[in-house]
C-alpha cells in the first residue's frame, strides 16, 4: 500500500499546494488558497504573506506571458525551458562584467 494519500489526479494538486506552502515563512497573512481536487475533496491549503502574494502573482504573470508569446510565435508552451545553474552562473558572470566596465561590453 502506498504512504501517498491521494489519488494520481490529485497528486499535481498537493504538489502544487506543497510550493505555496514552501514560498516562505512569513507569519503575516493577506489570505489563504484552497485546493479542492475535481470532485470537490478537499486536498489542502496555504496561509499566504503579502510576499507570498506578491511573489506568486509576479511568477504566474511571467509563466502566461511566457505562454502567450510562444503561442503568438506558432510554438506550443507545454513547458518552460530547463534552466541550469551554469547557466545561471554564466548571466551574472557576464552583469557583473559589464557592471565592473561601467555598462560597457568588451
């Protein structure tokens, strides 16, 4: 028997309410969300900051317009680009180059 206590629709619910609940632990509250699977059984969930509000609007707005260029594009948005830290490490190497030549690129 599995230790999973949902079933596997609702399983990208309470994955999706687990990243509300791990964006931060600020105790003020500016609301709360609740996850209700198709059926209406409760799944779970989230006490949310003003941050937290905040910073999950500011991620769904670039996720919809992510989206809605690609489709503008012709091109189907399943998912978002994989991002690597070397990546990552390689943009701020080049800002901070850039920043270190006073906005100047070499």
């Amino acid at each position: 028997m599995s230790d999973n206590p949902f079933s596997p629709e609702n399983l990208a619910l309470a994955e999706l309410l687990n990243q509300f609940l791990a964006l931060s632990d600020d105790q003020d509250n500016a609301g709360r969300i609740i996850f209700r699977g198709p059926n209406g059984e409760y799944i779970g969930e989230a006490k949310l900051s003003p941050r937290d509000v905040e910073t999950a609007t500011e991620a769904l707005t670039s996720v919809n317009a992510y989206r809605a260029d690609m489709e503008e594009a012709g091109l189907v948005a399943d998912t978002l680009p994989a991002v690597d830290k070397a990546d990552v490490n390689e943009v701020v190497t080049a800002f901070e180059s850039l920043l270190a030549n006073g906005g100047e690129q070499l």
